[in-house]
C-alpha cells in the first residue's frame, strides 16, 4: 500500500520486516526491487531481482523486471534477459492462442 501511494521509504521498511519473515520469497525480492528501483536506487534494486531469480529461475516478473531495469538504463545489451524475454513473450502468445474465448 505504501508503495502504491508513493511512499517508497516507507514500504522498503515494511518489506524487510516481510523478508525477515520470508526469506526465500521470491515476490518479496521483486517487491523490494521495485520499490527501490522507483527510490532511484538501481543497484540494490537489481540485486533484489537477481536475488528473486536465483529463487525463481522462471520467474517472468522478476526478469521482466530486471530487463526493464537494463532497459531503462541502456543495459540491455550486457545481459541475456532480452533473449529470455522473447522466448517468455513466445510461450505466452502460444498458450493465448491455446485458449478458447467461446
């Protein structure tokens, strides 16, 4: 909620009193790197996401996350997540066009 209303300190705060709770959380992680990407804080926000994926290897949030990150910051280049973004957006539109809509 805080995060939602802008108040970005404030939920890293509550975020780490959750990881205590729930280390191995990979939603946590990708909260946390969320909010302190939009604190302006992209290297800790991209060990947060590195921290959700060795949780999560398949986690699309969190590489879709960590591939914004080095969008936004012309990284993109320096990492594998754009290959492994093509293959994830491939396997979602292939299982839409799995799905009945009748």
């Amino acid at each position: 909620l805080y995060y939602l209303n802008g108040q970005t300190e404030q939920a890293i705060v509550v975020m780490n009193k959750v990881l205590e709770l729930k280390p191995k959380d990979a939603d946590t992680f990708i909260t946390l790197g969320l909010c302190n990407e939009e604190a302006g804080d992209d290297n800790t926000a991209q060990q947060y996401f590195n921290q959700a994926i060795s949780l999560d290897k398949n986690n699309f949030i969190a590489r879709l996350s960590l591939a914004d990150l080095y969008y936004h910051n012309n990284r993109l280049s320096e990492k594998k997540e754009a290959s492994f973004m093509d293959a994830s957006i491939g396997g979602i539109q292939k299982r839409l066009g799995e799905i009945s809509f009748n």
